[in-house]
C-alpha cells in the first residue's frame, strides 16, 4: 500500500460510516473494496472511544482502524501552526491534531465534519 491508498479517517465519518445506509457507509464500502487502507489518529480514536459506544461498534470500528497512528512531535508543531493559523478557536485543538496527522501522512481526511475545510490552505485534503 503506498500512502495514496491510505484514508486517514475523522471521528465524526467513522461514527456515521458505521450506521448502515448512511453516504459514510456506502463510501466506506467503496473504499474498501478498491483495497484502500484505513489509519486513525490516536486523538481521533479517543474522541471516538468516548462513546457512547457498544462492544460490538468497538470491536468492528477496532479491526477496521487497527492500531491508531502515533500523535508525534511532528504532529504537535503542524498542528500548534494550524490552531495559530485558524485564528485559536477554543476546543479545536483536536481538530488541528487530526488534520496535522493527516497532513503529515499525505493521505486525505476522511470527515463528516465541515469545519475541516479550513484547513484546506495548509495542504489538507479532505476526501
């Protein structure tokens, strides 16, 4: 797998990729049968741990992701430049972990969630 076949993937599509008839479902599935590979951040894979969240929905979200990309100091330094960048919004902190992981593995973010897209003139790209 080369890094273009890999999805870096957000809290809010895996919560909603995992509820049938859903698009993050269906897109899921797409991806998956074109044999892309799937990484979560390890701040997105505990802002999705918080739940709620049933054994079952842990045990397939946990064989999907595997184990969660390691948050380094790489990371830390992108993401300290995006909150600075996108004006220090209180609680996004997480968010610029999220892109900033992405960012650095050169693989599109996976997300449900539009406040993503600020991110964009950093060299995000959102799948």
């Amino acid at each position: 797998m080369t890094e273009a076949d890999t999805i870096h993937l957000d809290t809010s599509f895996l919560i909603r990729a995992l509820l049938p008839g859903t698009p993050e479902s269906r897109r899921l599935e797409d991806w998956l049968g074109e044999r892309r590979s799937m990484v979560m951040s390890a701040v997105a894979w505990a802002e999705f741990l918080a739940g709620p969240l049933d054994e079952a929905t842990f045990r397939v979200a946990g064989r999907l992701v595997g184990v969660p990309a390691v948050v380094t100091g790489v990371h830390a330094e992108r993401a300290a430049r995006l909150f600075n960048m996108t004006g220090r919004r209180r609680g996004s902190l997480s968010d610029c972990l999220i892109a900033a992981a992405a960012i650095e593995g050169g693989a599109p973010l996976a997300t449900a969630d539009d406040s993503f897209a600020r991110f964009a003139e950093a060299g995000l790209v959102v799948a």
